[in-house]
C-alpha cells in the first residue's frame, strides 16, 4: 500500500512531502482534468521533482483529458518536457498513445486514470499500462474479483471529487455548464 497525494499548489507539495505521501499527482497548465485548479508550469515541475526526489517522493504528472488532433503535437511536447524533468509517470485517459509513449519514452510509466473507464480484468490486462487507476463505482468484492485477475497495479480512490455522474465519463457537466469534465473544465470544480 502506498499513500499517493494530489497537489494543486506549492502549500500541497510541501504537505504531502512532509506527510509521509509516497508519490504525488499533480496537473500542469495542459491536458488535465482539473485545468480550473490551481496548477504548475513546467518550470514548478522541475523544481516539485528535485523536492520530492529529495525525500524518495515520486512524481505523477496527469495529462488524462480528451486529446483532438490539433492537440497531439502540443500534447507530446509537454510530455516530451516533463519526462524530461524526471516525473517518474504520466496518468492518462488516452490509451490509443501507449505504444508511442513506450517507444519514445523509455521507462517512463504509464497509469490509466480513472477517466479510461478500465472496469474489468480483461479490459486491464489489454493495455501495456504499469497501473491502472479503477472507478470508484467499482465495490469492494469486483475490485477483489479484478485483483485476483491482473498483474497490473491497481489504484482505488480513498476520496475524490464528487462526481455527480460516472467518474471519468462525465457528460452531465457539459449539459448542465456547457464545460466538459472530460476536457478538464468540470462545472463541479
């Protein structure tokens, strides 16, 4: 078990580190789910990474939004510049880029947000992914059911944002507020 912390901002970063967090999450100023919060340059990342990687902290970066075509370049740009920094993963919703993130961006792990609706073993044990991030729809006897069928590291949310649809797939944000969950502009935010 491993205590995995978000962080929305410096004040964050320095309370998980000091907590006890194993690992951070957190969104730069592109391709994540929660782009109204308070986010982080990449020159923050860098600075977050030398911090954490001080104290055996690993860094999460999520790019786990929708990606339109006019967005791939930009979108494996700022990969290409995290991974740079040293963040130790990148949490995604698109799993159609595995296959280019395995190949141009040796060693760098790859977790499936929970916005890639991965809710069964088989679907799971499909991807090239190191861990995936499971809905928190999912109780604890179909979790166990998937354990007992997958390799692959599995993440549960203890507590997250209360979702007033189907976590990752959220559509009623963009009827209700016109501003998309999937696109990182969730009117619940």
């Amino acid at each position: 078990i491993q205590l995995n912390s978000p962080a929305g901002d410096m004040e964050c970063v320095k309370a998980a580190i000091y907590n006890g967090a194993d690992s951070i999450y957190l969104g730069s100023n592109f391709f994540n789910a929660r782009r109204l919060a308070k986010n982080f340059s990449i020159d923050d990342i860098k600075e977050i990474i030398k911090m954490a990687h001080l104290h055996g902290i690993k860094i999460y970066l999520t790019m786990n939004t929708l990606v339109n075509n006019l967005e791939l370049k930009p979108w494996f740009k700022h990969l290409e510049q995290a991974y740079l920094a040293g963040i130790d993963a990148v949490i995604l919703q698109e799993l159609s880029f595995i296959p280019l993130i395995k190949k141009y961006f040796p060693g760098l792990r790859i977790h499936a947000s929970t916005q890639a609706s991965l809710m069964n073993y088989r679907a799971i044990n499909s991807f090239d992914i190191d861990l995936v991030v499971l809905a928190r729809e999912l109780d604890i006897d179909e979790i166990a059911h998937i354990r007992e069928h997958t390799k692959k590291e599995l993440e549960v949310f203890v507590h997250g944002h209360l979702c007033i649809s189907y976590s990752g797939q959220c559509i009623i944000s963009s009827l209700i507020g016109k501003r998309s969950g999937n696109r990182g502009i969730c009117a619940s935010s």
